[in-house]
C-alpha cells in the first residue's frame, strides 16, 4: 500500500550518494519507503528543445544526438527496458522547459530554473514524485559550456550524447554507483570519462531492476509457477513482474487487484513452518500462498501487503505446511487504481522451512542470496519509465551537488 500521493517540491543540498547495492548499480529511492522512484509502465513522453542545429561531429545535431540517447537502437536506453519506451518529439530552437508542468522536457540554460550553475556542473535532472512513482523529469544542459556529440576519448568541447546518456540514466531513477561505493564501468558514475561513452552493463543492470528487461516472465501464468526447494536456510529466487499479467479467475492477493503476477511453487517434504518475504523487491508488492489445482480454484492459505503499510513495503508470512502438500505463491505489485496497474519491477522471494519432525536447523541466523534469475520469454515490451535527480559534471569533477524534491508544507 502506498503513502498518500503528494506532489514534491524541489530542494538543493550538497552530494551525497544513496545505499549501493551489492551488484553496483544504485537507485534514486524514495525516504520514506526507502524503495526506488520510476515511471509507471507505458510511454515516457520528452519534448526536446535544441540550442541550435549545427551539424556535430558524429553527423548528429544537438536535437538527433538527444533522441539516440534515448531511444537509438543499438545506443539509446530504450533497447533495454521491459515496460518502459522513452517518446521524443522536437521543439522549437532555443525554448525552455516549465518546472512543475507535469510535462518531460530537455532543453539548454544559462541558470537551471533561475539558480545559478555550480562550478564545473555540465547538466542537471529534475524529478516530481509522488509516493514510489515519477511524474516529471527535466534536463537542462549548461550553455557556458560547448557541446559536440562524438565517441571515443574526451575533447575540449563536451559529448552531448555521452552526458546525455547519464542524465536520462536518472531519469529513469538510477544514482551513481560509484558515490555509492561501488567500482564498475559505468555511464552513471559521477565522473565524466574517456572509459564509458555508452551504456555498460552495470547500467543495463539497473535499469533492468526498475523497468525489468524486454519480454515476459517465464513464471507469468499459475501453470508456469517454478518449482523451488525450501531448506533451512533462507534462500533468494529472483527475477521480474515486468509485462507480466493477471490470469482470468485469478485471486487478488492480499485483498489488492494487483495485475502483474508471477508464481513459485513448493511441496512440503515434512510437516513444519514456512517464512517468505519479498524483502528486496524494488517496489511495493503484495504476496499470496495458495493450494490448488488450478488459478481459478485456489484455496488461500496466507497473505501480506506490507509489513508496515505504506512504510515498510515488502511483504512477509508464515505458515505452517504439511507434508506432501504444493503450495504455491504469487507475487504481484500493489495497484493503487490510477489508471497505470500494478507495481512492477525486479522480483525478490526469500524463504525458509523449518522441519517440525527436528531434522533441519532453526532458519533465524543463517541468510544466503542462491541468485536464481527467472529469464523472460520472447514478446512483450514496454513503455513508460524514469526517476532522477541529480547534476554531473565536467572533466574528472566528482558530483558536487544533488537535487531532490521534498514535500510541500
């Protein structure tokens, strides 16, 4: 369940990176539920305003460089993404974005929104939010410095797609791994270099997190639910619910109407306890265990929303099994009823059986991550991404200065 939705009022303080994860990549989240900020799934629409429309040195304009970013391809953010599609159309030369509109727009300005640029500060993005979920993002390049658009090592003049690429990378709400501890290869690092003049895997990486990648999950229907083993230690079967759907006869779990689930399933070797979470998922979800034949005759055994509602939004059970018995659990994202569906994103299930018959150990102290990743199957896609805030800046300069919205008082 989701805190109530407000809109945020932008706020400059000074660096600061957000928790890493343990795989590189970092998010832009939310404080108050400590989950990442994306776009809901569909079509992230962006109005670019060119500066001028010079040929550049890759054969690029400021105009076509900023789409490759985008959605070029074989470069841009698009080809990764499961159900989000950056959509641009170019405006008039020289215009200017409107903070606050509810519209995406990426133009060029001597003072972002009428603050003045920081020392070495190339471009910032902007960012509205309400709860987990983007409404706005702008980018807005500094025009005391020259653009070009060009791969390779770095000129005199900027790489307009190279920070391009970075900035629309915290549109779609990731941070800078390496502000965050992390050493990888990556365009979102804080630093502006020679080493990453496209999209690295630690980017894709987390990208994929938030908007899953192309294609629909393999656990999608009750009749694909993936069979696990549940041991005394607590194990973590990822994957995704990105694309996925909601079967006819389908239970709403955990009394929600959901909309994106994707299904385990495990037979109890003895009777004893089962513990699942889905700690670790990159959005609100809600979690239902049910026995039955097929998904339109369950029978509900236990189900959670939120651990805290609308704080703490993963969700948690326990129940107790009996030998011999399938169980099968579903998670789906949490819809709120406003026209976008349900929470969507990288899936974590987390769960440990506790023998009542003694031949297992106690499941409290001992947590492993078994990563078993749930490939997509071919179809599907997307639309609708993003989540950002942040400037980068020049040469080797480390990130100096982060912007974040904050509730209006």
């Amino acid at each position: 369940m989701r805190t109530n939705r407000v809109k945020r009022l932008l706020l400059a303080i000074l660096g600061a990176g957000l928790a890493a994860l343990a795989c590189g990549f970092a998010f832009i989240k939310n404080d108050s539920t400590g989950l990442p900020l994306r776009w809901p799934p569909g079509t992230i629409p962006v109005r670019i305003y060119p500066q001028n429309s010079n040929i550049l040195s890759d054969g690029n304009t400021q105009a076509s460089s900023l789409q490759a970013a985008l959605q070029d391809p074989t470069r841009g953010w698009n080809r990764y993404l499961g159900d989000a599609q950056f959509s641009s159309v170019v405006l008039g030369i020289g215009g200017a974005g409107i903070d606050g509109n509810n519209i995406n727009e990426v133009f060029f300005s001597n003072s972002p929104y009428g603050k003045s640029w920081d020392t070495n500060t190339l471009a910032v993005t902007t960012a509205w939010y309400s709860g987990n979920q983007r409404i706005e993002g702008d980018t807005i390049f500094n025009t005391q410095y020259t653009w070009d658009s060009y791969r390779g090592p770095l000129r005199s003049s900027q790489d307009l797609q190279r920070v391009a690429l970075h900035e629309f990378g915290h549109n779609l709400g990731l941070d800078h791994p390496d502000d965050a501890g992390q050493t990888v290869i990556a365009v979102m690092n804080s630093h502006v270099s020679s080493a990453a003049d496209s999209i690295q895997t630690d980017d894709v990486n987390g990208a994929q997190q938030l908007y899953g990648p192309p294609g629909i999950p393999a656990n999608d229907n009750f009749s694909a639910a993936i069979p696990i083993v549940l041991t005394s230690v607590t194990t973590a079967w990822t994957g995704f619910n990105t694309n996925a759907t909601k079967e006819a006869g389908e239970p709403n779990h955990a009394n929600n109407s959901g909309g994106r689930s994707v299904w385990w399933k495990w037979t109890a070797p003895s009777n004893g306890t089962v513990m699942l979470t889905t700690q670790g998922s990159v959005f609100d979800t809600t979690l239902g265990v049910y026995v039955g034949s097929s998904v339109s005759s369950l029978s509900l055994i236990v189900q959670n929303d939120d651990v805290q509602s609308g704080v703490i939004q993963y969700s948690s059970v326990v129940f107790v099994a009996t030998a011999g018995t399938t169980y099968y659990f579903a998670v789906d994202g949490f819809n709120e009823a406003d026209g976008h569906g349900a929470d969507s994103g990288g899936v974590t299930l987390n769960g440990s059986f506790t023998s009542s018959g003694g031949t297992t150990s106690s499941t409290s102290s001992i947590t492993t991550t078994t990563t078993t990743t749930i490939p997509p199957t071919t179809g599907g896609g997307g639309g609708g991404g993003g989540g950002a805030i942040e400037g980068w800046f020049s040469g080797a300069l480390a990130l100096a200065w982060l912007i974040r919205w904050r509730p209006k008082k």
